[in-house]
C-alpha cells in the first residue's frame, strides 16, 4: 500500500483549492475592472464594484484553507 496522495484530484482541500483559485480569478478581474476608469479618466464604478474587489481575498482564503487541509490530511496517520 501507498503512502502518497492520489493523483485524480481527491484529495482532502482540492476542491477549495480550485474554487479558491476561480473565486480569486474573478475578482482580480473585477479590480482591473474597476481600476481602469481611475486610469482612464471615466467616471468611478458604483461601490458595488468595488465590494466584488474582495473577492480577491476571499478566493485566497479558501486557496489557504484547501492548503492547509490537504497538509494536514497527509500528515495523519493511515488507518489501520
């Protein structure tokens, strides 16, 4: 039996990963998005806009979390 960590994307904390990656994805566009107008010399974007900024680091947060769990999910002892 084998120790390491299955290849197909089961392991504990990748799904949080990925949508840790996406939900940052998305509000790293909504800043280019919003920062544009600054640039440009447009009237500035509703708050809205900027709220969806954070979506930045929300995603990192969750990117983190998966971290984290895969870790500890492969720092633990095998069941017997």
């Amino acid at each position: 039996m084998s120790n390491e960590t299955p290849h197909d994307g089961t392991a504990p904390g990748d799904r949080m990963v990925r949508l840790g990656v996406i939900v940052f994805g998305v509000g790293a566009v909504a800043t280019l998005i919003t920062v544009a107008p600054l640039f440009l010399g447009l009237h500035p974007l509703p708050s809205a806009a900027y709220f969806v900024c954070m979506l930045m680091g929300v995603g990192f947060a969750l990117s983190a979390a998966g971290l984290l769990r895969s870790i500890r999910a492969q720092r633990r002892p095998p069941n017997p």
